[in-house]
C-alpha cells in the first residue's frame, strides 16, 4: 500500500466516521431498541447494528479486497492478521448512550498484517475527534498530542472499573486495592475506548481492565503507540490483535510501577 491509497482511506474513515456520529445523534430523538447479549447489562441497540452495517457497506463496496471484524458480528470470520482489517465497534459505551446519550464513542482501528495503522475514537457527544496515523502522531481536534511523560503512582489519576477491586475471578484485588489507595484518584467513565483516549491525550495516567475485546482496545492501541503510551496485558504479555485480553495502558514509569503490584 502506497502514500495514496493509505491517504484515500484515510480520508474516507474519517468521513465515514462523521457520517455516522450524526445518524447516532439524529436517533436521540427516536425509541430505541434495546436487547442484551451475554447477560442483563450488556446491551445491544438497534443503533449498534445499523452504524455497523453502515461501516461494513462502505468498506465492503470501496475495498472489497479489506476485511472487517466488528463487535455485532456482522463482518468476517477473520483467523489470523493477514491484510488489513477495520476493527470497529459502533457504539463503545452503550449503556451511556442508552441512559446519558454522553460518554460514548465510535471506535476504528485499522490494521495491515498485524500492524495499526490508523485510528479512529471519537467522543459524539463532546464532538472530541481522536486520530492517530502510524509515524505521524496522535491528534485531538487536529491538535498534535504531546508525547507521555513520565509519572508515579502517587501522582496519577487511574482508570479502573470497581468491578476489579473487589473479589473477582480474574485478578487478585489485594493488588488491584493497593493500586486505587496509592494513586492520587480513580475514574471510570463506562467506554474503553474513551478511557484508553484519556490516556493518549494525558487526561487521566493510566487505564486497566480484565477483559476487553478487540474493537475495544484496536484504536487506542494506535493512539497511545504514537505518544509513548505502553500498552501490554496486566500480566506484561504482548496484545494479540484477535482475541480478548486484559489491558494495562500507561503513562512510562507508571506502567512498570503497576504491573510490579498486579504481579504481587
């Protein structure tokens, strides 16, 4: 792939990405139809499943040759990195869309053989247009986001659902409480993509999770890679693109200080 084909899907994401915040914010007005999958908060909305069909009718008419895995299930049965590959997830943070009509967010990773190569976050209702290109940097609003610096523990605000600090399956959280008490405050706003955003752009120092998904993480991936952000599961293994993982996404120096308490 050359400057300029890169350039022409670029663009178009972008676009596609615009186009389908304003069908997004033209439902406000509408009922919506709300379902849920795996158990009762997770939701589903006919507004997912239409931005995705939405994206996947674009790409697939534009770049026939392009694959798309996306959160509803209606792109491709993908089995390894091969290509590229639009990860998208249409509504990240739907139980805030649902209930605040705030605090979600469009979500566009692209990927060529494993590799990020543009994403894509934006925050609808803020109108906050998160862009990332890989070797050119990470923009809000076309600002340039600066490179991360350095932070302790006891300085940063960490993002973290309270799920994790109580008894759970997926980590002890002794570790995960020692974290919250250290660290100078916590947050959850209710989308990863948003909160893995707040990281790139310095908003909040840190954000951890025991489970997201690919079109979750693919974008702020690409976002935090361009400012220095480090990124790895909580056990400090590598991210595999395809599957579910854990994540740990910080500030450097923060990053390490985590995982030697998540590793106690």
């Amino acid at each position: 792939m050359n400057y300029e084909e890169w350039y022409k899907i670029e663009k178009l994401a972008k676009s596609w990405t615009l186009e389908a915040a304003q069908l997004l914010k033209d439902s406000f007005q509408n009922s919506l139809s709300i379902t849920y999958k795996s158990h009762i908060s997770d939701l589903v909305t006919n507004m997912d499943k239409n931005i995705e069909k939405f994206f996947i009718e674009k790409i697939q008419k534009t770049f026939p040759h392009h694959k798309v895995l996306g959160e509803e299930g209606y792109g491709d049965e993908i089995y390894d990195n091969a290509g590229i590959i639009w990860i998208i997830d249409p509504i990240d943070g739907t139980t805030n869309f649902i209930h605040q009509q705030s605090n979600f967010a469009i979500s566009v990773g692209i990927y060529e053989d494993g590799i990020g190569k543009i994403g894509i976050i934006y925050d609808v209702a803020a109108d906050d247009f998160y862009f990332a290109k890989v070797g050119e940097g990470a923009f809000l609003n076309n600002s340039k986001l600066n490179t991360l610096e350095k932070v302790t523990l006891t300085e940063a605000v960490v993002g973290i659902n309270a799920t994790w600090v109580g008894p759970n399956k997926r980590v002890n959280h002794e570790n995960v409480q020692n974290i919250v008490k250290q660290s100078r405050g916590t947050r959850s706003y209710g989308s990863a993509a948003i909160e893995l955003a707040f990281v790139a752009a310095g908003k909040i120092d840190a954000y951890m999770t025991m489970r997201l998904s690919p079109w979750d993480f693919a974008a702020g991936l690409i976002l935090l890679n361009e400012v220095g952000g480090v990124v790895t599961k909580t056990n400090g293994e590598p991210i595999s693109i395809l599957e579910q993982n854990s994540i740990l996404a910080a500030k450097p120096g923060l990053h390490e200080e985590m995982l030697e308490h998540l590793s106690k």
